[in-house]
C-alpha cells in the first residue's frame, strides 16, 4: 500500500481523498460541526472484519458530542440476537420484506454479507439523520462502503479498521461466545477477504489498543468534519 504512517504507526493513509496536511481539531471549530440550516453534515463509514474493535470503536466516537455523530441504523434480514434492540442496532426485517424494499428502491446500498443474511443502508435513514443536521456514521461492511464513498463522494471519509494480526482477530471472536464454530470460521473467510480492500479506504487504523486508535481517530475525525 501506498501511503505513510503518523504517530504511534496507528494509522496509514491511502493518499487517494486524504491529500493536504493533517491540522487536528480545534475547540474554535466546533460549528462546522453542526449542519442543521444547510444540511451539509457529512459521513464517515467504518468498515472492517468483525472482531477488530470497529463496533466498539464507533460506540466511542458517538459519545463524543463535539463530532457530532449520529449511527446509520442499518436494515438485516439475519435473525436477532438475544441483546438486540429493533431500531438501535438494526431494522429487522424478514427476508421478503428485505427484498421487497430492494424493489423499492429504498436502499442506498445492501449487500448479501452472509447466505440469506441481507444488510443495507436504508435512503430514508440517511436522509433523516441529515435533516436533524447530524454527521451520520456507518458500521458496514466493506462492499457496502466503497458504495457509500461512491453515493456521496465529496462528503464521505472510509476508515478501515484491522485487528493487529489474523491470529488475534480469531481470538476475539472466540472470546465473544456468541457463535458457533461454523460461524466463527465463515467470519474469518470474509476477514481474508474483507482485507484486500483495506488499500481502497481513505485511512486504515491498525487497533493494537482502543484507547490510543480512538484518541488517533478522534483528531482525524475533527480535523475531516471541519474541512470546508
Ligand atoms: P453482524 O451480523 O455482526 O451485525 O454484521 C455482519 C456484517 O454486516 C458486519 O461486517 C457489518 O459491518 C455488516 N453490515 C451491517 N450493516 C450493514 C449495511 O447496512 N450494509 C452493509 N453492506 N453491510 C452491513
């Protein structure tokens, strides 16, 4: 990958949409953070392969009100998890309402992450956290934001997130005990996978430690959402 590391080798960039100078944010900044007359906010996709810390990650950027972020509520036709809340963590539909709404147009983007589990961010959804002049961020996978850079492309920063090595990523899925070992080996697939794209987003994080990437993505965060 073409690019170069700042800081704690946290982070590479890809030098395709990030190309100036990086100025961290700036407590004088703060209103180019909030976008309600001109409903510019702007968007941040989060992808990575499950287990590298993105999800936690994106809990703890949303607690920080100066970025100003609001989640994308995703839709799935996956069944729920016992933790699960319909309208918190996901929209859940049944696979022919899924389908349904894909004639309708009504996705921005949806993807068939897994067999008959189909993920998608819904029009409607986005457009709603824009009116309420929110910066909308997004935990999906990589397919689905490549295709959100390229539905909003001036506006949007792709962040890829990597568990520090294959090895480490299969043992915090395993931690989580909340698959089977089937599961647990489809994921790791797609995690193969998923990485191939890591050179197409603007920036990679590498999550050694939560508290040093989150402190690092804060500050790209700041200085990408007051960028004019
Ligand atoms: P999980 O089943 O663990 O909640 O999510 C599985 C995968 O689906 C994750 O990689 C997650 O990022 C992805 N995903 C969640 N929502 C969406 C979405 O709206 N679109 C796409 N393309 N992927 C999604």
């Amino acid at each position: 990958m073409s690019g170069f590391c700042i800081a704690t080798n946290l982070i590479i960039f890809s030098g395709v949409v990030w190309p100036k100078s990086l100025t961290f944010g700036m407590a004088d900044k703060f209103d180019f953070m909030q976008h309600k007359e001109n409903n510019q906010g702007k968007l941040i996709v989060f992808s990575a392969p499950s287990g590298s810390g993105k999800t936690t990650l994106v809990h703890r950027l949303m607690k920080n009100p100066r970025l100003n972020l609001a989640f994308s509520v995703s839709a799935t036709s996956r069944p729920k998890r016992d933790y699960e809340e319909h309208g918190r963590h996901y929209y859940f539909l049944s696979p022919d309402e899924f389908k349904r709404k894909i004639a309708e147009n009504a996705f921005v983007e949806w993807e068939e992450v897994y067999p008959d589990h189909f993920y998608g961010t819904l029009r409607s959804e986005v457009e709603r956290l824009l009116s309420e002049g929110k910066n909308v961020i997004f935990d999906i996978d990589v397919k689905g934001g490549m295709n959100i850079k390229k539905y909003f492309p001036g506006r949007t920063l792709s962040v890829f997130v990597q568990a520090p090595s294959l090895e480490e990523l299969e043992k915090r899925l395993r931690s989580r005990n909340t698959e089977s070992e089937d599961k647990i080996r489809l994921r790791l697939d797609k995690a193969r996978e998923e990485m191939q794209y890591a050179p197409q987003f603007d920036i990679m994080v590498i999550n050694r430690d939560l508290d040093a990437t989150e402190r690092e993505l804060t500050r790209i965060l700041e200085d990408f959402l007051n960028k004019e």
